[in-house]
C-alpha cells in the first residue's frame, strides 16, 4: 500500500524500535511508496510512511532492497555531501562516507554484511539517519 509521507519532525526524531518478522508488511508498503516516489526519491525509511521501526528501502544501482535493523559496522572516506529528502523541505549539507560495511538482516530474518560505496552508500547512511532519528 502506499502511504502518506511523514513531515512531522518531532515524530522523524525519535530513534526507530527493531524490526521483527511481523513488520513485513511495513516493508512492502515502503518499497511501493518508494515505487511511487520513484521521480524525485532513492530511498526511505519506516518512519518517512508513520511505522517507527528500522526498517530502510532504497535503489540499491537499479534493484530496491529492503535492510532489517541495519548498522553501519564500518566507514572510510569522510566526505561532505547535500542533500534533500521528501519528509523535509530543502537541502541541507552532512558528513557522509564513501565507503561503509553493513550488517543488516533480510526479509527471512537472516543477517548478512555488505560492503557499500559512492552513491548507495550515501542513501543506505542517509536512510540509517533517519532509523536513528537524525534530520540532516
């Protein structure tokens, strides 16, 4: 289902509960949100569509993926980076890292590492932000 975008800031701030297996039904509805997003956004996490919960999708170099609790485990290469984002008016300027390694779990519950970098790495970081409750 797709849902309304969240814009409520003191809602984007709090840091999202983990996951569970029940929450897969968040996780379809944020990849047909993202879908229908898809002119102007790359990525979006639980809380963007009103779920508290850490879960993230995005364009992963042309394939959406769905992250479960991801953390980022591992970062190199500190770069400045803007960015905009569909919950928030504008453009603002973070640190960001060209290199970041993952651990995050599937859509079967299964935790997997990945090594990440230029592009898909800024959105997954910009995405896990969000799951911390971080506003660029």
């Amino acid at each position: 289902m797709v849902r309304e975008i969240m814009k409520d800031p003191a809602f984007l701030s709090q840091k999202a509960e983990p996951a569970t297996p029940e929450d897969a039904a968040v996780a379809q509805d944020l990849l047909e949100t993202l879908e229908a997003h898809k002119d102007g956004c790359v990525g979006m996490a639980g809380n963007m569509i009103g779920v508290n919960k850490q879960i993230i999708a995005f364009d992963n170099e042309g394939k959406y993926m769905v992250m479960f609790n991801p953390k980022i485990i591992k970062r190199s290469g500190p770069y400045e980076a803007r960015e905009g984002c569909l919950s928030l008016p504008g453009t603002r300027t973070t640190k960001r890292w060209k290199s970041i390694k993952v651990q995050y779990q599937t859509e079967t519950f299964q935790t997997r590492f990945k090594t990440f970098t230029g592009w898909t790495a800024q959105i997954i970081q910009h995405e896990i932000d969000h799951c911390e409750g971080i506003l660029i």
